[in-house]
C-alpha cells in the first residue's frame, strides 16, 4: 500500500505529476490495456473512431475534450473534421498539444482551464463533452469532483451528451481486467515503473510513476498520485444528480455493454 502522506493533496497541480514527467513515458510500446499491445498512436485512433462511433457525431459538431492534456484526441479529432476545443490546467501540456497541432497543421482551440470551473464563457456551447482515459475523480473533496460533473453538464447544448471513459473501475479491479503494478518499455530501453493500489477505505487508486533508463538511472524520479474511482453505479447517480439522462455504459469503443469482462468503462450520457 502507498504510504498516502507520501501524496500531497493537490498532486495533479502543474509541474507535480504531469508536464514532460507524464507525457514522455505516456509514449509506451506495451499497451495499455490487459493482453492488448498497442502503441500510443493506435490506441488514440481507436478511441478517438470510437468516440464519433458511440455519440454518433457528425462532422463539423462542436466537441469540447476535458481535460485534453497534451491533445491527443483534441488533434485526432480536428483532424477528422470535428470543431475542437481542449481544456487542461498544465501550460506544458497545452504547450505540446499547441506545438503538435501545426505539426499536423490544424487549428484546435487551446484553453487553460480547472474542471471545477470551466468559466461560463463554454457553457451551452457543445454537441458533446468527452472525459478520456482515467480523467476524473481528482479530488479529495467529494462535492469538487461532482462540480466538475456539473461543470460538464453545463458546458453542453440542450441535447448534448458526455462520454466518460476509464480503464480503472471498482468492477475491473475485482474482476482483474484492468493492469496494476506494471513495467511498460518505452522508446532508448527506457522504462516507465508503476506502482499502484486500491485503496477500498478511501475508495481511491494510490499509486505512483518512476522513469528510469535501461540499467535503472532515474531520468523522472518517482511522483504519487491519487484517484477517486468510481462503480458504474456511483457514476450513474452522480450524473443523474447534475441533470444528466439517458445514460448508458458500454465495455469498449465497439460498442459492447459493460460487463464483467470489459476492460474499459465508458458512460454516455445526455443533458
Ligand atoms: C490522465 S491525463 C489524461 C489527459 C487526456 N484526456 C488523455 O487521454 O491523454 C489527466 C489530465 O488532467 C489534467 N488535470 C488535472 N487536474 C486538472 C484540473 N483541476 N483542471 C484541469 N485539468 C486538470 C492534467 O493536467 C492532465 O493533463
């Protein structure tokens, strides 16, 4: 178990956990999901085609990707002929999602912002909002991460709809679909070194990442971080609570319902 004062409370401010720290190692040649090697490329394709399969979005909607760190989707899906706008709190992740998008030469828009207020400038703006890979349940206090539901909630037009995306849920854990402990390759040798827990008290994945070269020097030394991970359950209520209906989970981007089996939880929702 992590020794939890080994956390510091708001582990997830800039230049803590994210920045280069988590981007450079993000880049990993393993995989990311149990027995499915994938390289980073593809597993943004295919959750990027998944999210247009599952919400059902025609080109040009308006998408709003919170948090987008450093755009990953956000360019994927500009790419693809979507309007695109991406919200983080870390400047170096959307100092690389910037310096990406010229790269493949398109315009997303790129918007510092804290998920418990995105600011009502976006609010009632977009077709769909997607929360993607692991992205919600930041905060200790429990009434912040249900503002940043309410917050998601508001960012969309009448009729909108969220997508919620995570690979770590109560159910995965006990079914064991989802990689705990793990040592992912990385480009040069390097490795990415996870350690991870549950933590059923708390209700909160405690873990923390070390990057090291082939024989072990520590190029980023070891950050901790802590998520709230919530049940199907927990998620449907809390979305209700805001306003949100018709909501639905399903166990991967092709569409199949969240079963025991599933490595992914995805909850779509509508305002
Ligand atoms: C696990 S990353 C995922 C990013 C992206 N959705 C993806 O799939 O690559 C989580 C992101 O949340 C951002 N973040 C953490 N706390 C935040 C907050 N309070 N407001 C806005 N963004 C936040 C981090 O900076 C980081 O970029």
């Amino acid at each position: 178990m992590i020794e939890e004062n080994k956390i510091p409370n708001n582990w997830w401010r800039e230049g803590y956990f994210f920045g280069k720290r988590y981007f450079y190692p993000d880049n990993s040649k393993d995989g990311y999901l149990m027995n499915q090697k994938e390289t980073l490329e593809e597993k943004t394709k295919r959750e990027s085609e998944g999210i247009i399969k599952l919400l059902d979005l025609e080109k040009g909607s308006k998408i709003l990707d919170a948090p987008c760190g450093y755009g990953r989707h956000t360019i994927m899906l500009e790419s693809l002929g979507y309007d695109l706008t991406g919200i983080d709190i870390d400047k170096e992740h959307l100092l690389k999602a910037q310096n990406d998008s010229i790269e493949k030469k398109v315009i997303p828009t790129l918007l510092k912002r804290d998920l418990r207020n995105i600011e009502t400038d976006l609010y009632g703006q977009f077709d769909a909002t997607i929360n993607m890979f692991y992205s919600f349940g930041f905060f200790q206090n429990e009434k912040e991460n249900v503002q940043v539901m309410k917050e998601f909630y508001n960012s969309l037009k009448p009729d909108g709809k969220l997508l919620l995306h995570t690979d770590v849920s109560p159910e995965m854990i006990k079914n064991n679909t989802t990689i705990k402990q793990s040592i992912r390759e990385l480009e040069n040798n390097h490795r990415l070194i996870i350690l991870e827990d549950y933590n059923p008290t708390t209700k909160r994945m405690e873990g923390s990442w070390e990057t090291t070269d082939a024989i072990g020097n520590v190029i980023f030394p070891r950050a901790f971080y802590s998520m709230r991970i919530y049940s199907a359950n927990e998620f449907e209520e809390m979305a209700e609570s805001v306003g949100f209906k018709d909501i639905e989970f399903y166990g991967s981007f092709n569409g199949e319902h969240f079963n025991n089996k599933s490595k992914e939880m995805i909850m779509v929702a509508r305002k």
